[in-house]
C-alpha cells in the first residue's frame, strides 16, 4: 500500500520544484533570473499609451543606474523602489544585459 501514498508526494515535490525554477513553461529566451519579473510590466511589445516606460533595448548602464538609484531611493518612483529592493548588483547587471540585448 506505500505506493498509494507516494504519488501524491512525488506529484507535490515535482510541482515544487518547477515553480522553484520558474516553472514549467519558462521560455528559452525568457532571460536572467527576474527577468520574466520585469517583463509583465515593461513588456517586450510596446503598448500604446502606457505609462509604464519601455526598458527593452536601452542601454545597461541606464538600466543599471536606473534600478540602483531606485533601490537607494535616490530617483523617486512609484513601485521601482520596492521592487528594485528584491535584486543584488549582479542580478540587476544580468537583467539590464538581458533587456539592452531585446529589440527596441
Ligand atoms: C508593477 C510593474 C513593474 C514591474 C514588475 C517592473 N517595473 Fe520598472 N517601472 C515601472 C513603472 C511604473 C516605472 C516608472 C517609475 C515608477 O513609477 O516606479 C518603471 C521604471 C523603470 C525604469 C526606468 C525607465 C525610465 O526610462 O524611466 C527601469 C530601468 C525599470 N523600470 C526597470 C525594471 C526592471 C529591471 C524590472 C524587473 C526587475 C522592473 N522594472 C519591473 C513598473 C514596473
């Protein structure tokens, strides 16, 4: 009968460790680690109208000193603030690479 109560287990632990790598479905060129974060806001297809500022294919170093001033509180912002926070120098160097390599 220890078969019957394993599956659950194992279909648990299985769920558990592709949310932890980004889940499932997580595309080739989904980029960095946080990147897929950024992406549902700064999108890679431009919106018309947003107020959201598009990021893809500006160079790092804005990006970089974007996010660092942010996260210091340097530059004001509405949510940047909070979530540049969630990010160390080289995540914040891997994305702003990853978003100045996206077509404008
Ligand atoms: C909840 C939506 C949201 C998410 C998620 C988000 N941003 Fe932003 N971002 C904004 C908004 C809104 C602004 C304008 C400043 C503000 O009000 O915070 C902005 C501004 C920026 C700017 C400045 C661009 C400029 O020209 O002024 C950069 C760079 C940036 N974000 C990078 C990122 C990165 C990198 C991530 C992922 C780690 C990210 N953002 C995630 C909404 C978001």
């Amino acid at each position: 009968m220890r078969h019957r109560l394993l599956l659950p287990a194992l279909a648990s632990a299985l769920l558990l460790a592709s949310s932890l790598a980004g889940g499932p479905v997580r595309a080739a060129d989904a980029g960095p680690p946080g990147a897929s974060s950024c992406t549902g806001c700064h999108a890679a297809k431009r919106i018309p109208d947003s107020v959201i500022p598009r990021i893809a294919g500006r160079k790092a170093s804005d990006i970089v000193q974007f996010m660092r001033e942010y996260r210091s509180g340097a530059w004001p912002s509405s949510v940047m603030g909070r979530i540049a926070k969630g990010f160390d120098d080289q995540q914040i160097d891997a994305i702003a690479a990853w978003f100045a390599a996206q077509p404008e």
